[in-house]
C-alpha cells in the first residue's frame, strides 16, 4: 500500500475537529498512573516553554514519506531518539513556523525555500516542559541535506502508509523512576520511534488515515 501526498493533503484539509493539547499521557488507560505521579508539566502545575518541530512530508513518486532525525548521543535531552527537526521558540522568531523552519535548516540543512507550509498538528506537552507546536510542511524531491554533526546523528524517511497505519502505532511501557509510564512507539526497521514523535504520527494518523489503499 502506497499513499500519494495530494490525497493526504485533501484528508488534513477537510479535518474539522477540534484542536486539543496532547502529550505522552494519551497512551496511559485510566487508573494506570496514579494522579501524584503525573508530570507535573502536563498537570499543569508548572509553566510550558514555547517550542516548535517541522513535520516533514515528503512528496516521492513511489509514495509520500515522512522525514525524520535520529538526535547525537552526547545530547542533554532526547540523546540518540527519533525525532523532527525543531527547537524553542527564539525570542526573535516571528511564530512557530518560523522556529521550525530556522531549526530545520540549522539541524538538516534544508531552507524554507524547499518547505510548503501546509497546517498544524496539535501542541504537544513534552516531559521535559515544552509545548511544542508541531508544523506539517511539503518537501518536494530533489533536495539535499547537510545535517549539524553535534546535535543529528542521521535523517531518514519512513513510508507514510507504514508510519500511520494504526496498526503500527503500539502502547510500549517503562519505568521512569520508579513509575511504569505508558508511551507510543512505531518501529521501523531498525528505528525505534516512541514519545511525543510517535504521538504526533498518531495524532497526524487520526486526521488523514482510511483502511483502503490509495
């Protein structure tokens, strides 16, 4: 099963449901996680920092993709995960697309000139106190990519028919000191793809995905 971009951007453009503000919580069944041992970033009880992340949509004529970043190992936060291209919100940055098509060309190289904007997913509470606003953005082929060697250590794509497919979004758990914490995870090949990245491909899977082959 292969999808071509155009109807994925007919999908996001006739969604009408409301926008809500997401986080790692989602994948937790109710009664799992005891209320006191809620990040305290999601309950609320500390202030979120802006940030944003691109949600790069690959337009290949053997299918859209999505584009993704596997982070250094000396990071202090996120250290060897997957994820999007993106950062905080600068102070001199005009608005959330602007921080994540400045990250993107700082992490991969790739100049807006090459990205069409085309909406939004919904923010997302990260544990480590961010609300990031993720930007869903066309690419189309050729383009290269120069990627920052101190903070990505690869960029890789992934078949948007795989990383949507519900059926490839699981509920993973582990401990975080001393508490289980659910999460989603997609494995592709060799990439182990969890937390709010997952999360987001879930929300982005919730908007555009239909069970017949197109």
């Amino acid at each position: 099963m292969t999808w071509r971009l155009e109807n994925v951007l007919d999908r996001l453009s006739a969604f009408d449901g409301e926008a809500e503000r997401r986080s790692n919580e989602e994948a937790e069944v109710k009664g799992d996680l005891d209320p006191k041992d809620r990040n305290p970033f999601v309950r609320g009880d500390k202030p979120l920092r802006p940030a944003a992340v691109l949600v790069p949509l690959v337009n290949r004529p053997q299918g859209a993709t999505v584009l993704l970043t596997k982070r250094t190992d000396h990071l202090n936060n996120h250290a060897g995960q997957i994820s999007f291209p993106g950062g905080r919100v600068d102070d001199t940055d005009r608005d959330a697309i602007h921080t994540a098509l400045r990250e993107t060309e700082e992490e991969i190289g790739l100049a807006e000139t090459h990205i069409n904007v085309v909406g939004h997913l919904d923010e997302y509470v990260v544990g480590t106190g961010f609300l990031v606003n993720p930007v869903i953005g066309v690419i189309e082929p050729p383009f290269d990519l120069n990627l920052h060697e101190q903070e990505v250590a690869e960029a890789f794509e992934v078949p948007l028919s795989y990383a949507l497919d519900p059926q490839n979004i699981e509920r993973h758990a582990r401990d975080f000191n001393g508490t289980k914490r659910h999460f989603f995870a997609i494995t592709w090949n060799d990439y182990y793809i969890w937390g709010a990245t997952a999360g987001m491909l879930r929300n982005l899977s919730q908007r555009v995905w239909i069970s017949t082959d197109t």
